[in-house]
C-alpha cells in the first residue's frame, strides 16, 4: 500500500483529507457510553476517556442521539476537564427523525440539531458535523448540503461530512464538493469499501473514519457461544436489523460464522498483539483510512486500543491470509449487501 508520510506531522497521525484536523491513528467511538451497549455508569465512561486521551488519543466520534445527548455531554465535560489539549470531536445529525424521509431534513431541522449538539458539547463551533446514515435520498439532494454550507459559513460547523451505511451511498456523497469525510464501516469482516469507494474518496482528498473496526466486538476475540448481551444491547436486540440497519451489528456477519472466523484468524495474530490490537492494525494498514474509532468501556479497553497504532507494520503474507479467512468465511455473507 502505499505510504502515508505526506499526511503526517507526528507519529501515529494523519490529516483528515483536505482538512487542518490531524487526528490519531486511533479514536474513540463514543456510542457505547450513550446507551444500547448495556448499562452504562457515566463516571467509569470518564475515566474511559481520560484513559485514551493519556494514551494519546485526540479524536472522538460521537452523535447526538447516542443516549439522547448523554454521549455528547460526556465529551463536552472531557474537554472542560482538560483545558487547553487539543481534542477533536465529530459528531453526527439526523436520527433524531422518527423515520428517514428526504423531508424531514429542513434548514429548521438541520440547524435545531447542530445547535443541541453545541449546546452538549459546550462549543461554539462542531470540529465535524455528519449526516448520521440518513435516507439515501438525501444524498443527491443539493438543498441539504447548501444547508451545510451555509452552517459551515456561519461559523456553527468547521467541517462536515457524511456516515453511510453502504459503499452506493459513500460514492454519491462524494459527489459533494465541500464534503470533507466518509464515516463507513471497515473491518477484516467488511472490506468491500477498499474496491471503489477509498480510491474515489482518495482522489478527492476526502478523508477516511473507519468505524465499527472491532465488528460490535467479535474482532476482540473475547465472546463466544455463550456469550449474553442485555436487552437493551444493540448485539441482543438488532441481530436482524430490528431497530436500524443490521450491519451495525456484528457487521452483518451471522454471529455464528464471525466466532468461526475468529477461530481462523487467531493463528495471524503477532505474539505481542491482542487480537482486537491485531484488527485494528490491519485498518490501518490501509493508507486512505485516517482513523479508525473503536469504543470502549473500561481504561484498559482504551489503552489498548491505542497501542495498536504502535504495532508493528502486518506483513504481506499475514495480509493475504486475512483475506483468505474473509473469503472463505465473511464474502457471501456480507460483501453484496453493503
């Protein structure tokens, strides 16, 4: 792959596309401390935070309907409790709409959102506004990213750019001029976005966020058969896209067929590595990712997700035989639907 040294200006960092924003390779994916992960006790989220950020995070990605707010206050609070580091935040807007209709997004609808977030994130500006997997409609419509211009003109947004469910919907936001990110999932069990839509994004200096890098936890190697999940788990009530799009869970990928390709992938993993840690070097290993955002729960989660940035390069071999547990394991499950 190719290298990435033009978008860095210190190690483990690269430059979210066109943008001043030079991020850590490793965020912080802010769903789990909002809600549909389990209960969730907001001081340990706290601590959770304050742990990547000693371990030199500086990126979190967060939205306003992650707990109705909670999630965003959380990170509003991190920065007040550390004046002065320089911690960049996205957030995204849109789900707040009880069903996704090109309708429901109106300059009223647009601004209302953007400034509860900033009234949550304790800002006067959002580093990153995205449109949170709205209706594929929305996408070709002008109006709705002229609105977006006209925030960014008015000082209530720096950037915007777009979280998307599939490959499609990543290819027409593009065809935004003043788009500055994709938000996709990208993981050893969802690589179809490497075929047309990172080279597409890269031609356009439009940077990279990969998220759900960990497949809802299957990549961390920790669950199994008989792993149970709360009621008010996404991995327990969304298996099947019950509440929103499936592939938010587990990736879209059978909970059954993800434990077996687990299984397969355990032989690559470095004996300095965790298996998460080995996942998420893997996203890295591709050079038109500027971040991948993997939640945590707990300090030690955040921590080590962070040294992934730290491991060592994967080697050609190891990569092409993560592609062959993908093809034998993951293509027909997912690669079509996304």
């Amino acid at each position: 792959m190719p290298n990435v040294e033009s978008r860095r200006d210190l190690p483990h960092h690269r430059r979210l596309g066109r943008t001043d924003m030079m991020l850590s390779e490793i965020g912080f994916g802010a769903w789990a401390i909002g809600g549909s992960w389990g209960a969730v006790d907001d001081e340990e989220s706290m601590r959770t935070l304050h742990a990547a950020i000693d371990a030199g995070v500086n990126f979190v990605d967060t939205a306003d309907v992650y707990g109705m707010g909670r999630s965003e206050r959380l990170v509003g609070r991190l920065r007040r409790e550390r004046p002065g580091e320089n911690i960049w935040v996205a957030t995204k807007a849109g789900r707040q709409l009880p069903t996704q209709t090109l309708a429901g997004y109106t300059r009223e609808a647009l601004t209302g959102w953007v400034d509860q977030s900033l009234r949550n994130l304790e800002t006067e500006r959002l580093d990153l506004l995205q449109l949170h997997c709205p209706h594929p409609d929305v996408y070709d419509s002008a109006e709705v990213f002229g609105v977006l211009d006209d925030l960014t003109t008015a000082g209530k947004i720096r950037y915007y750019g777009a979280s998307v469910e599939t490959v499609a919907e990543g290819l027409r936001a593009l065809a935004h001029p003043n788009l500055q990110s994709i938000q996709v999932i990208f993981n050893l069990f969802r690589t179809k976005p490497l075929e047309q839509l990172f080279p597409a994004a890269a031609k356009r200096g439009v940077g990279i966020l990969a998220r759900v890098p960990l497949a809802s936890g299957l990549l961390t190697g920790t669950l199994s058969a008989s792993s149970t999940f709360a009621a008010d788990d996404h991995r327990q009530f969304n298996r099947q896209g019950e509440a929103f799009d499936k592939g938010e869970t587990f990736s879209g990928v059978p909970y059954d067929v993800g434990l077996a390709a687990v299984e397969a992938l355990r032989a690559l993993v470095p004996g300095d590595a965790t298996l998460a840690q080995f996942a998420l070097r893997w996203v890295l290993m591709c050079d038109a990712v500027t971040c991948a955002i993997p939640g945590a729960r707990t300090p030690e989660q955040a921590r080590l997700n962070a040294g992934a940035a730290r491991l060592s390069p994967l080697d050609a071999s190891t990569l092409a035989a993560a592609g062959d547990v993908y093809d034998a394991y993951i293509r027909h499950s997912v690669h079509a639907g996304w």
